[in-house]
C-alpha cells in the first residue's frame, strides 16, 4: 500500500471522527523520517482518543499497522508512528502552542481533496 493511500484511509478516518483543521503536509522532498504529516485537532480529550482509535482501526482493516503510539494517556497531542505517514491528533491548546505547520512549512502543504 503506497503511503498516499495509506494517509487517505487515515483522512477519512479522522473526518469520520470530525476531526478539526485537518492539514497534509508532504515531506517527502526535505526529510527521510516520513513522506507525509497529517495533523488533526480535536476539542476534548475524548476526541482526540476516538479519532487515534479510529485511525488504528481503520488501517488495521487495511493490514497497515502502526508502528508506535505515543501520548495517548495524556491525549493532548497523541503521534501515530505508520512509517511513511505520521499522524499528530492535538488538542487546541496544544496545537496552537506547537504549530507544527510552522516547523514543517518546508514541506508542501496538499489540499485535503487531492489525497484520494
């Protein structure tokens, strides 16, 4: 499964969940650790966990298998380890506070829709 694949069944997992501000940025070009980010926000702690939850469930159905979880006890920013797609669920604070779309603004940011 090709990592574009991978990070649409991510999307639309985290659209399921009503994942707020939801942004792709594609590293591919200026770093080896992944070829995209996607980057979710959620309003409470219990969103934030349902959309990792189903994120995991939803590619694990397709054989895609996170590699590491991390920050889901505290759920304010969880970061899905799937290999070429890194996924970062934040609650508002923290992802005003982090702006990773400022650290990664190397990267090209893609239109949600043309993932598909």
């Amino acid at each position: 499964m090709t990592s574009k694949e991978i990070a649409k069944i991510a999307i639309d997992a985290l659209e399921d969940k009503k994942a707020q501000d939801l942004k792709v940025i594609d590293i591919a070009d200026i770093s080896s650790v992944a070829d995209y980010f996607i980057i979710a926000g959620g309003t409470n702690r219990n969103q934030v966990q349902a959309m990792c939850d189903n994120v995991d469930e939803c590619l694990g159905r397709a054989g895609v298998f996170c590699k590491q979880t991390e920050g889901y006890q505290n759920a304010n920013w969880i970061l899905m380890d799937f290999g070429d797609v890194v996924i970062h669920i934040f609650d508002e604070e923290n992802r005003s506070y982090y702006n990773l779309e400022r650290i990664w603004r190397d990267g090209k940011e893609v239109e949600v829709s043309d993932i598909s």
